[in-house]
C-alpha cells in the first residue's frame, strides 16, 4: 500500500476509478480524517492540511493527538 508522510502522521493512498479521484484517511489515530485529490500532488497537499487541521482542532479540544 503506498502511503504519504507528514510530521509523523502516515495517510493511506487509494484510488477510485469510478470517480477518477485519489483518496486516503489518516493512519493510526483515534479519529476518522480523510482527504482527496485528483493527482497525488493534490492528494499530498490535502493530506497535509487535513494533518494541520486535525493538530489544531486536537489543541483547541485540549485533545492529545497521539499517533497509535
């Protein structure tokens, strides 16, 4: 399975055919968070902000976001 990396976060990488669109979710948290793109640069440029966005929604919660 190919994956992306980013500050210690892992994400899937999958393809749909159907829709002609790259989709993961981020690995081994607590939480489902998923991303898309319809080339893996946009794939790995949504996978970084939805790592960003899940650091700081774990901080304003006061959540730690530990990596499982």
């Amino acid at each position: 399975m190919k994956t992306v990396d980013y500050k210690g976060f892992k994400g899937s990488i999958e393809f749909n055919e159907n829709d002609a669109l790259f989709h993961g979710k981020i690995m081994d948290i607590d939480d489902l968070v998923s991303y898309e793109g319809k080339d893996e640069k946009e794939l790995e440029e949504d996978f970084q902000g939805a790592v960003d966005d899940y650091l700081r929604i774990c901080e304003k919660l006061k959540k730690q976001a530990n990596i499982l």
